[in-house]
C-alpha cells in the first residue's frame, strides 16, 4: 500500500479519540451535493416489490465528482450510481445505491466490491454520498474514516479493477443489521453485473470482496449469505478479505461501554431500531430523560460525532433505567442473529483472508480466533493473520498491503490454500507480500500526487 494511505489512514482512524466538541447535525452545504435524505434519487419506488433482488431501478452520474476527502478530485475514467433493489434484515424488499469507479485502462472484467466501515445511523453517511466532492461531513470530521477509506480503495484502481461500493446500510442507515449489509452487498455485485450497457463491467466478471471493521461485516455476511441468497454468483466471486472482524455484538457492546469507542453503541442500537420494532420501543421507553436527545442525534450525524458525543459520558450501559433491558431474551436474540458467531460459515468456493489485531480494542482476538476454528471445521478455507504491532484503528492501514496481495492472486487465477492457516506475525508491514506490493504503490501515489491519471499505466 503506498506509503501517504498508511499514514493518511492510520491518522484519519486516530481522530476516533480525539477529544473536539460536540458536532452539528448533518446540513446541506452551499455547493454541496444533496444530502441522500433529500434527493428524489434515494426514494424506494411504490412498485419495489416488482423487482428482483438485484435489478437495477435507476442509475446516473453522481452529482459532484469523486474527491479525497471531499476537496481534491481524483482523476478516473468514470463512476455511476446504481440504484437497485436489495432485501432487508426482516425479508421486506428496498433499495440502496452502489457506486460504481472505473480506473483508466479498467480491465472490466475484474470487479472489487469494496465495503466502508460506515458505522453510522444514517442514510447521509453512506459512500454514495461522502466520496463526492464538497459533500457535507456529518458533523465534526464525520465521514472521515470513510473518506480516508478511498486512498485503499485508489490502491485497487490501479490495479484495473472496477471497484464496486454498496450503500450497505440500506435507505435508513440501518447499522448493525448486518443480514441487511451482506443482502445488500451481494445484489450490488448482482446489479453491477447487469450494468454492461452503461458501466462497461463484464456480466461474468470475477468479483472479489474487502472491508475492514464495519465493511468486514457486510463483506463476511455477503460470504455466509451467497449461496442461500445469491447462488447465482457462485461462479463470480472468488475471495473475499475482512480484516478487523467483529464476530459477536454482545462481546464488542460489553468491550467498549465506558470507553472512548462506546460512542459505537448507541449508533448501532437506532440502527437496529430502524428495523427491529422492539428495539426502537426499548429505547423509547427504557433510556434515561437525559439521554434520549443523545442516543437520537446520532441518527442525524456520522462516525466521528457519535464517538465525540460519548467521549467523557461513555458508559452507554447505565444510560438505561433497567440494567436488565441488555440481557432481555427478545434483544439478545436480535444481536445473535446479526452476529456471524451464531451464523453458519461460508463456503469453501469463497476463500477467506482474514486479519485481526491481536490487541484490538473493539472486538476481542478470541473471538476471531473462535470463528476462524469454526469455519475451518465446517470445511470454509481460511488464510488468518494475527497482527501483534497494531491495535484496531493502525491494523487497518498496516494489513492493506497483505489483503490487497492476497486480493491480486484472487483475480489472476491463483488458487487459494485448499486448507486453512493462522500465522501470528510481530507486523504485517514486514511481510514479504507487503515488501513485494509496496513499491509500486509508492510509484502510484508520486503519480496520484501530481494529478496523473488512476489506474494501470497500460492494460493487457
């Protein structure tokens, strides 16, 4: 990975506990795209039912360029919007977008389908929207985990590949519904598919899939999901990596209450709200008087704002009038089924990289290390590295080299390790996949900096 997005990233990730004061809620800006919430676009149609999951509803032009963290425009070949039907976590058909990059000289027949870690209450925070130039921030450096997620994603383009990004949240910023997440991301792949006319892509293109923390949970519910939902990209997707996986909600709620990330909870329990009728009446009538504008305002904010929100009032748990509310059978079932610890494992036709820090903060190493177990024993394939020198937020930057290694092999037709495999390195940076990949991402970003063109010098 080219040097500028490991440290872009690892300091965008650091922001996460930076005290700041407390953020505005998202507004339209003077010369800014529309916000999602406003834009006829995003509307689900009287008739969605009409489709099928995957069809494409509508699709346009993005209404403000591309841009690095919503100022500097990077120079592709083209990107779309998709709108398309998915399903959500309760079976009821919607939609959602997914946008569509085409580096220069794209081989359109390799398609990544990248998924952010939006990790936010609302529809205003998808990538859709806060990938495009002047787009409103959410608040206080609110989408700006997700922006610095571009300079990954830029690592991918100039591979040639497409790279495909799926508001996974759906139209109500429905975090934490992660059924949702993988449905959605899996009929992006599908609509994208079915975009030849106007994208270029290939119908029969190989797809890869990557995300990390929040997008590795849509990415590995994808995997799980494909063959009872999707069995027709059987032969499409040929890997996917996930790297800072989260395998259990109920351990990651008790993990971070009372510290700098447990602004994470009440995003993730009114996302949960926007699809569970229970959940949103357990916060109406369980959280404190006090709280309540709190726990609301983060479905009108991004990432960023709901962590400062909570920084030094963090102990989310005792926001609550009754401390029995987060052992109710009726929630915890509700975090079971979303968590992948309770889910069935992927198949082995969709080979697995996953990395984790061994000291992650959000989401305990052993509880990755039990998935992983898992998934071997029921015949998943999985490559697994366990990261010492890094915590969460670094890990995202220091393992991109290593996955995105591991992602090139994938679409060159390199078969991937018939068995599983856990390595527990010191870094990943000093991996030789990332020694070999490296330098010529340094190359890439020299030529990014001074507005050279994204993608492979030359194609074929």
């Amino acid at each position: 990975m080219k040097f500028q997005a490991l440290v872009l990233s690892a300091l965008a990730a650091v922001a996460w506990a930076v005290p700041a004061p407390a953020a505005p809620a998202i507004k339209h800006k003077r010369n800014s795209p529309p916000l999602p919430s406003e834009d006829p676009f995003y509307s689900i149609p009287d008739n969605i039912h009409s489709y099928a999951p995957g069809a494409i509803i509508d699709h346009r032009a993005p209404p403000a360029a591309i841009a690095a963290f919503g100022t500097d425009k990077i120079n592709i070949a083209g990107s779309w919007q998709i709108r398309y039907r998915t399903t959500d976590n309760v079976g009821n058909a919607t939609q959602t977008v997914l946008t569509v990059l085409i580096p220069n000289n794209a081989d359109f027949n390799k398609v990544l389908s990248y998924q952010v870690a939006e990790d936010a209450a609302s529809i205003n925070c998808g990538p859709s929207y806060a990938l495009q130039l002047q787009a409103a921030t959410g608040g206080l450096l609110g989408t700006i985990v997700t922006e610095a997620e571009l300079l990954l994603i830029e690592a991918a383009l100039y591979q040639g590949w497409v790279v495909i990004l799926p508001d996974h949240e759906g139209p109500s910023g429905a975090y934490l519904a992660n059924r949702l997440a993988g449905q959605a991301t899996l009929d992006g792949i599908r609509a994208a598919l079915a975009s030849t006319s106007f994208t270029g892509i290939q119908g029969d293109a190989k797809v890869t899939m990557w995300g990390y923390s929040g997008g590795s949970l849509a990415s590995a519910w994808a995997a799980v999901l494909q063959p009872r939902y999707a069995p027709d990209l059987s032969d499409n997707i040929v890997g996917a990596a996930i790297g800072g996986t989260v395998p259990n909600i109920n351990n990651v709620i008790n993990t971070i209450n009372d510290t700098p990330f447990a602004g994470i909870i009440p995003a993730g329990m009114m996302g949960l709200a926007s699809q569970y009728p229970v959940v949103a009446q357990a916060i109406d009538e369980h959280v404190l008087p006090e709280d309540k504008d709190k726990f609301e305002k983060v479905t009108q904010q991004c990432f960023v704002p709901d962590i400062l929100d909570f920084l030094l009032d963090s102990n989310v748990k005792a926001m609550v009038d009754n401390q029995s509310l987060w052992t109710q059978p009726d929630i915890q079932k509700i975090l079971q089924d979303n968590s992948l610890a309770y889910e069935s494992a992927p198949p082995s036709s969709i080979p697995l990289y996953v990395y984790k820090s061994v000291f992650d903060e959000i989401s305990p190493i052993a509880d990755t290390d039990n998935l992983v177990k898992a998934y071997c024993s029921a015949g998943s394939r999985v490559t697994y590295t366990r990261d010492l020198a890094s915590e969460h937020a670094s890990l995202a930057a220091i393992g991109a080299p290593m996955a995105i290694a591991w992602l090139i092999d994938r679409m060159d037709g390199k078969a991937a390790a018939s068995s599983c495999s856990t390595t527990t390195k010191l870094s990943s940076l000093f991996d030789i996949a990332t020694i070999e990949v490296l330098p010529s991402f340094l190359f890439d970003a020299l030529e990014a900096l001074l507005g050279g063109n994204i993608g492979p010098t030359f194609f074929g």
